[in-house]
C-alpha cells in the first residue's frame, strides 16, 4: 500500500555534479542535487515502482516494503553517502489501497463531502474519474479515482490515496516508524476513516426541505426562480 516516498536528506554526493543536476535512474528513483552539485537535495520514488516494475500494483506487506527500500538505498549508495534506512526522514508519504468497486458512481456520490483538516470541500477532476481533498499547501490530499482509466487499462478499480507532506505526516506518524508496514498502514486508515459517509437519498416533503441545506445564497436564488415562475403562470393564465 505504500507508493511515493519523498527525502529532503542533505546528504553528500560521492562526486560533485554539475548545479542542481537531476538523474532519473531506471528504477524509478529520482535524485536532485543542490545548486553547490555537492549535496543531494531531494529523492523521489514509488516504492511500487521499484519492486514491481510500475506502480499498477500495490506493496502489500512488510517483506515487499524491506525489499523495495533496501533496492533504493542500493540506488542511492551509487551516487551519495547513504546512511541506513532506519535513519532516513521522508518529508512526503503517499499509501494506496484499490478497491473492486464501482469507481466513478463513487467518486461523484464522494464529490459533495468534507473531510477533516481540509476546509475547502472536494474537487472534481478528470470528466469527474476523479475526486481529491487537498489542505492549505497541499500538505495533506486525499483522493479517489479510477486507477485502470488512469493506467489506460480494461476495468473499474478505484484506487484510494492518501498523501502526507512535512507537519502533516510528522503529526500523523508521531514516534512511529514509518519503515514498518502495519504503523504506515494504520495511519492511512485513520485518515479514510475520516470520511463522512455517504448519506442514503430521502424523498423531501417539498422544495424547502429540499434546499434547506444549501448555502443561504443558494436557497435566495431558488426562491427568486421560483417567484419568477409563479409571476409568470399567472401573467399567462
């Protein structure tokens, strides 16, 4: 279920490049150097990607995760002086999950919800495939989307996403460690879980209670459509 990880890490390069060189090594990891071509500014890489071969699959337990990090770091140790996985401090965590449901019913029923942390409400993106809750910066964003029209593949997977930056994901993750699959993988749910559910249609007694939760702006331009109509009828009749 772990995907993107991103590293801010300062560490020294094994040879100095040339500014702030990027080199984007086959794996899938992709390192930056600062503008001193001395020190390595930022990784970035899909854990999936690495193990897998692309990031269509998810990481589904620890043996997998031990695997794909201990291949980064073998990456890494070719270009930087890599101190041991344990002592890495990712600034970025992205966790997966793909359920066999029915994506784009989904993600529209979602569209209309809040979530915690995010005072803006739910954006639509993709002809509506897609649905993502982002909070001031972006530090935290949760989406749904279909991963299979994502991938240009046959099929209707919708794949949950969770993304954790800086203060986010050191808040979220606390003394827990983040190289442990079960840790990752809980706070990824208290993150779903925080979802409202999606609340089952009631038929309304009339166009009151039908518009009495929308904003106050709304239901004075339904009124006013409605007067409009009502003056018309009766100019007609």
């Amino acid at each position: 279920m772990i995907d993107a990880i991103n590293l801010r890490p300062g560490w020294p390069l094994l040879r100095q490049w040339s500014g702030s060189r990027r080199i984007d090594h086959p794996t899938g990891v992709h390192i930056r150097a600062d503008a001193t071509g001395r020190l390595a500014k930022m990784v970035n890489f899909s854990v999936a990607r690495v193990f897998f071969g692309h990031n269509g699959r998810l990481i589904e337990h620890q043996g997998q995760y031990d695997e794909a990090l201990s291949k980064v770091a073998d990456v890494l140790g070719t270009v930087a002086e890599v101190p041991p996985v344990s002592a890495w401090r990712p600034w970025r965590l992205d966790s997966v999950w793909n359920y066999d449901l029915p994506a784009h019913s989904l993600v529209m029923a979602h569209s209309a919800l809040r979530i915690p942390d995010v005072r803006k409400g739910a954006g639509l993106f993709d002809d509506g495939h897609m649905v993502s809750w982002r909070s001031a910066r972006s530090r935290l964003v949760v989406e749904l989307y279909n991963k299979s029209r994502q991938m240009r593949v046959p099929g209707n997977v919708l794949r949950a996403e969770v993304r954790l930056c800086g203060e986010q994901l050191r808040r979220r993750l606390g003394d827990r460690d983040w190289t442990n699959f079960g840790e990752v993988y809980s706070i990824y749910r208290n993150v779903m879980v925080e979802i409202p559910p999606i609340q089952t249609p009631k038929k309304a007694a009339g166009w009151a209670e039908a518009v009495a939760g929308e904003s106050p702006e709304v239901r004075k331009r339904i009124s006013i459509l409605r007067n409009h109509a009502a003056l018309r009828q009766r100019a007609q009749s």
